[in-house]
C-alpha cells in the first residue's frame, strides 16, 4: 500500500521525533506528549478522543494524528509502554513511598 501524501505531511505537521525532546521519542509539535501516552490513555485507560483533547488541551487532530502513528507503529510503541512499565515497577520497588512507610509507622505495621 502506498503512503498518500497529504497524510504524510499532516502526520509530520503533528508528530515529530527529536532527540532532545522526549528522549527521541515520538511526540506532539509543540508538546512534551509522547504518543505512546495518548495510546495509553485511550487503549489502556479508556479515555475517550475528546476527553484527551479537554483535559490535556490538545486538538483532535493531534490525538487522531498520535493514534494514527501508534496503529503505524504499534508493536514498537507498545515495548516502548513496556519497558516503561518495567521501570517504573523497579523503581518502586528501590524507592518505597515516605508517605506509605509513615502511614504504615502510624498504623503500628
């Protein structure tokens, strides 16, 4: 299937990579919003097109365009979320929550 190219240039009007930004990865123009974190809120968290637009203040244009780009690209993007994931869940683990050990201090556990 060949790319047309008016949707090329709308997906490179909305979605750029820049290796200072964002780590290089895939992101909203004029954003610090990667697109794996629109596919997260809309895959994985169920937010709706509009709802991301509202409280993120982002055209839908923007979130169709990020959308678009994850189905494009979705298995890299997705061991992108995953290796996220999998370092969130190590940092946890190294760095417990203050406030979780002085409820736990309060709470005679």
């Amino acid at each position: 299937m060949t790319e047309n190219p008016t949707t090329a240039a709308i997906l490179d009007r909305h979605i750029v990579i820049d290796p200072d930004i964002c780590h290089g990865q895939p992101h909203l123009a004029g954003h610090r919003i990667r697109v794996q974190d629109i596919a997260v809120w809309h895959e994985r968290l169920g937010m709706g097109v509009v709802e991301i637009c509202a409280d993120y203040g982002l055209s839908l244009a923007e979130v169709y365009a990020a959308l678009t780009y994850y189905f494009d690209y979705k298995d890299e993007i997705d061991r992108d979320i995953a290796a996220d994931q999998t370092y969130f869940e190590a940092f946890k683990q190294n760095n417990p929550s203050l406030l979780q050990e002085k409820l736990k201090t309060l709470r005679g556990r």
